[in-house]
C-alpha cells in the first residue's frame, strides 16, 4: 500500500489534527487518512449508473425502448473484416 509524507505541516496544525483524532478515537494517522478519503472520495460524488439512468430519463427512454433495442440487436458474434 503507498504511504504519504506530508512536510513543513504546521505546529497548530499538527496540534489540531491531534485533537480532531482525539475526539474520534483514533490516531492522527487514521485521522488524516479519513480527512483524505473524504476529500477525494465524497460519499455524494455521482456514480455512472446514476449518470447513464438520468442521462436515458432526460431522453425520455423507457423499458420498452430498452427492450426493443435488445430485440434488435444481432445475435450473431460479429464477423471480422478482411482487408485483402
């Protein structure tokens, strides 16, 4: 798993991790990993599924437009095209 050094971090700085970790019951070092993954990671941030799903109801698709383009679409593998 990587590691993270963080430099020139200031004493108050420091300090208030410490206390933040204090009151959460953890190590500064769980602390900041915790700080991290919510930064770059927020729980409300859009997933894709959720995207494509507003993306058909905006286009006004249905489950019938769904079904209707699986029954159309081949069966068949695809063929590979010769160039010779």
């Amino acid at each position: 798993m990587p590691a993270v050094t963080i430099r020139n971090l200031s004493q108050e700085t420091h300090r208030a991790l410490k206390v933040r970790a204090a009151r959460h019951g953890r190590s500064a070092e769980a602390e900041m990993r915790d700080i991290l993954e919510r930064a770059v990671r927020p729980p409300e941030r859009p997933r894709l599924g959720t995207l494509l799903s507003d993306l058909g109801r905006r286009a006004g698709l249905s489950n019938a437009d769904f079904e209707a383009l699986e029954e159309a679409r081949a069966r068949a593998p695809a063929e590979p095209h010769s160039f010779g």
